[in-house]
C-alpha cells in the first residue's frame, strides 16, 4: 500500500512580532522594508516555557479533535525538531503519553531542520510501505526564538516559532496524495554557516563566550543560532536547481508536467530567486510565510495547508516538494495530489 | 552586460541614483555595504552573468571595480 498524506494541522503560539516592532528595534530597516525583502509581516514568539514539543502536541490535538483520526489508531510517532525538551528521553516518547498514543506504537525523535518535513515523510514512508505501521503521525515543530540572540536583527527578522502535525497513512481504494520517490541530499562542508555552537558537548563548558561579527557584520555568538546568509544562499543557488532536476527525473517529469512548486519557505527574497532561476510561473509557485515566518521544518505542510484552505492545489495535481538547509541537507519528493487534505476545523 | 551596465546595477544594490558609482569608490565607505548587499551582488551576477560567486571572493573586495572584476565581464 503506498503512503499518502490524509491531513496536516498546526499550531503557533500566541504572542506576535511584527514589523513595527522590529522597525523599533532596529531603526536602520522600515517595516515596508523588511516585508519587502523577506516577504514576512508576523512571526509568532513561544512564551517562557513553551517548548516545541507543547507546538507539536497541540497541532497534533487539533488534528484528533477534528475527528479525522483517533489517538488510539496512530502506529507509529515522529518528531522532527532541533529544541528538544530535554537531550533525554525523545521528546517523541513524552508525547506519545500526552497524546495518548498506544503504547505499542513506535516513538523517535528526528533532528534535523529546514529539510525535515520531507526526512520525516520518507521516514513515515518506509514505515507504512514496507507494513510496520498503518498510520504514522508526524510532527515537525521548533521554538526557533530562543535560540536566537535579542540583537541578530536578520535571524529575528526571518525565524518564528510553530508546529505542524501530519496525517500519514496506508492509501486504502479510494484517492489519497500520494508520496512518490524520495530523493535526499548531504553536505556536512557547509555545517559551519548554520549552527549553535555551544550548548552540547563538543564545546562543552564554552557557554558565555561573547558575541562578535562575522566578515558580512552579522552578529555571531556561539552561545546562539549563527546564520553565515551569504554562504547559505550561494548553497541553495549551487543545490535547489539540480535538486529539483533529481527529483523530476526520479518520476520521469519534466518541471512542465508539475502543478505545483513548494520549496522551504525559507524568506521571499531567496525564493524569488530560485523561482526565476528555475523559470516556475508565479502561479504554480507557493509562498505562504507572510504570516508566520521561516518555521523551519514546519513550512512545507503548513504552505500546503493554506494552499489546500485557498483551494489553489486542484485534484489530481502533481506537486513537488523540496526541503533545504541546516546541515546542509535537502531533500524532495512529488505529491500525487488526488484526494485533497482532510481539513480540521480551526 | 557592460562595465557601465554592472555599475548601474550595484547603484540600485545601494539604493543610489544611476551613474553615481564610478569604480573607484571603496565598499566600506558606502552606506549599506552590508550582508544584504552581499545577496543582492551574488543574486546578481547568478541572473544577468550566470556566475555563482564565493562570498569569501567578496568580503575580499576592497572596491567597487573589484566588485565588477568579480563578473568577468568580456573584454573587462
């Protein structure tokens, strides 16, 4: 039976930054500026103490409350996230006693970013394919704000906290969207231009070293999240195209045949970009973080949920998704788009 | 594209009237010379000369005609 994605909900937290505010904070950019750029007008901040795993566990309730499933019916549980509650247990095992889940079902937390989405349906993928489990609930959900020092005015810009659940299960005989070939990508070369520094163990003791500037005059502080813009750009321009090509020619598509481009929404001027470069009409390409931001794992289900709500993805659509970034990793897939998402109430 | 064209592209880079840079200016000297505008330079050689340049190569330039012998423009 193959995998097919029934429903995704999510969920942000309640308090707002918008552009005024950080105009306020940085007098230097104008909030028309900012949205111009970066194509983003609101991030939402997590509270103290609100961890990605209260993100995740809430989109997941939203998820059950709609009906579409049953907590009891979930086989098999990942979380995709980078700001655990603790280095131990799995956050993915404390949420399966929040949640409800069997206790028979399997439970792992996956660590990884921008790419996660589409390393956590490939996961969900291979489970349901090859018959370990009938449903898997995935969750991609990360508090990005708190690792974000209060002076890093461009990752404050960009970032915002936010979590995704996604209904993965068996396609029965009646229509589902369908998850085609996985195709991955790793270069640990460029692990240095996104990255926490301190916090773990390789540096172990280091924490309190003070922030400095890289050679761009960006703020660099290894107690917090380092963003090298210039070199991470200059990645996505040297992978996203020849990314896209592999995932097109693991389907034997050429880019015409496809509906719809998502790509890691990762800030408009980024994707402008790579749009022209790959020659996507605006109209078959998703942007959606206007309203919350870089969400890292989480923006590729949720631009496919405010697509679905928008009615912009058709039936029988192909839609192709790419994932990029920390690591750097990427990875992609094409989404046989034959039944539509089951949308929970909101 | 020509030396003067790549030159009225970088003024707009520095939200500056055409023909305002001349070359000889230096990068740090000009408001804005920031990591914005280092995106904004390697969007631009990537699009209108199909060349991805390394940041490193541009945090190297001293100038603006540095910045344009980053292009490698024909003839330049």
């Amino acid at each position: 039976m193959p995998a097919s994605i029934r429903a995704i909900a999510t969920h942000f937290p309640e308090a707002v930054l918008d552009n005024a505010q950080l105009a306020a904070r940085f007098p230097d950019w104008t909030p028309e500026k900012i949205e111009q750029k970066t194509g983003i007008a609101f991030r939402r901040v997590a509270a103290e103490g609100e961890t990605s795993s209260d993100l995740a566990c809430q989109a997941a309730a939203r998820l059950f409350a709609s009906g579409i499933c049953r907590p009891e019916e979930i086989g098999y549980l990942i979380l995709v996230s980078q700001s655990p509650d603790h280095f131990m247990p799995t956050s993915a095992c404390i949420l399966q006693h929040r949640l409800g889940l069997p206790t028979s079902a399997g439970a792992v937390d996956v660590n990884q970013g921008c790419s996660g989405w589409i390393y956590g349906l490939g996961l969900a993928k291979a489970i349901i394919e090859s018959g370990q489990a009938a449903r898997v609930l995935l969750l991609t959900a990360e508090t990005f704000s708190k690792f974000m020092h209060p002076e890093d005015k461009g990752s404050l810009t960009i970032f915002g906290d936010g979590a995704a659940a996604t209904l993965v299960e068996a396609a029965g005989d009646s229509p589902g969207n369908i998850v085609g070939q996985m195709v991955y990508g790793t270069d640990g070369s460029g692990a240095d231009n996104l990255i926490i520094r301190n916090g773990a163990f390789r540096n172990r003791g280091l924490a309190g070293t003070a922030p400095g500037t890289d050679k761009f005059g960006n703020l660099c502080s290894a107690d917090h999240f380092y963003m090298n813009g210039p070199e991470v750009f200059n990645f996505t321009l040297r992978t996203v195209p020849s990314a896209v090509n592999a995932v097109l020619a693991a389907h034997a598509l050429e880019l015409d045949q496809v509906d719809i481009v998502v790509f890691h929404q990762a800030n408009k001027y980024m994707l402008d970009h790579l749009r022209q470069k790959l020659r996507i009409p605006s109209e078959r390409f998703l942007l959606a973080m206007r309203d919350h931001g870089n969400i890292t794992s989480s923006t590729i289900p949720n631009a496919l949920l405010i697509a679905e709500q928008e009615g912009r993805i058709r039936r029988g659509a192909r839609v192709l998704a790419l994932g990029f970034g920390v690591g750097y990793s990427w990875g992609g897939t094409v989404l046989n788009w034959e039944a539509g998402l089951s949308l929970p109430k909101s | 594209m020509s030396r003067q064209e790549l030159l009225h592209e970088i003024d707009e880079i520095f939200y500056l009237s055409r023909g305002t840079l001349s070359g000889k200016e230096k990068l740090k000297e000009i408001e804005g010379w920031d990591s914005m505008a280092v995106l904004n330079f390697i969007s631009l050689l990537d699009s209108r000369c199909a060349i991805i340049v390394a940041p490193d190569a541009i945090a190297a330039c001293v100038t603006v005609d540095d910045l344009v012998r980053l292009a490698e423009l024909p003839g330049a």
